[in-house]
C-alpha cells in the first residue's frame, strides 16, 4: 500500500506526509501535518523520518517549531 493511500496512524483522518523510521511503537508510524506539528510543539519531535510528499513539509514544519533547532541555528551563525 503506498503511502498516499494511507491514513495517519493517530488521527486516522489526514494523509501522511512523514514517516517515522525508527518508532516506539510501530503501529504509530504514519503522520499527518496537523499531527506531526502537535508532537514537534509538544517537545517530541521525530528523529528519524522520511518525506511522504516529495517536499520537505515535515523540514518546515521543525524549522518553524523546533525552538531547540532554532538555536542551534542561531548559536552556530
């Protein structure tokens, strides 16, 4: 099954635009954008992934959320 015809694994409503490579819990896998920002705003970000979309939404979505990205970012300019 490819990845566009999938759901997210914790909604079960939006189409994934990440992958989760190395998860915790393996039926947890698949994230939507509205749920993967909730896990990066909640300090939970995913380590490993791969883009589902062809673009890096998921890369967006940490540069924009990620305050522990944003300074690294920051300290290393």
């Amino acid at each position: 099954m490819g990845a566009h015809r999938r759901r997210c694994d914790w909604c079960n409503n939006g189409t994934p635009i990440v992958r989760d490579m190395e998860p915790v819990n393996p039926d947890y896998q698949y994230w939507c954008e509205e749920c993967a920002r909730a896990l990066i705003i909640k300090g939970d970000p995913i380590e490993t992934y791969r883009e589902l979309e062809g673009e890096p939404i998921y890369g967006r979505l940490l540069d924009e959320h990620c305050t522990l990205k944003r300074f690294y970012q920051f300290a290393t300019a």
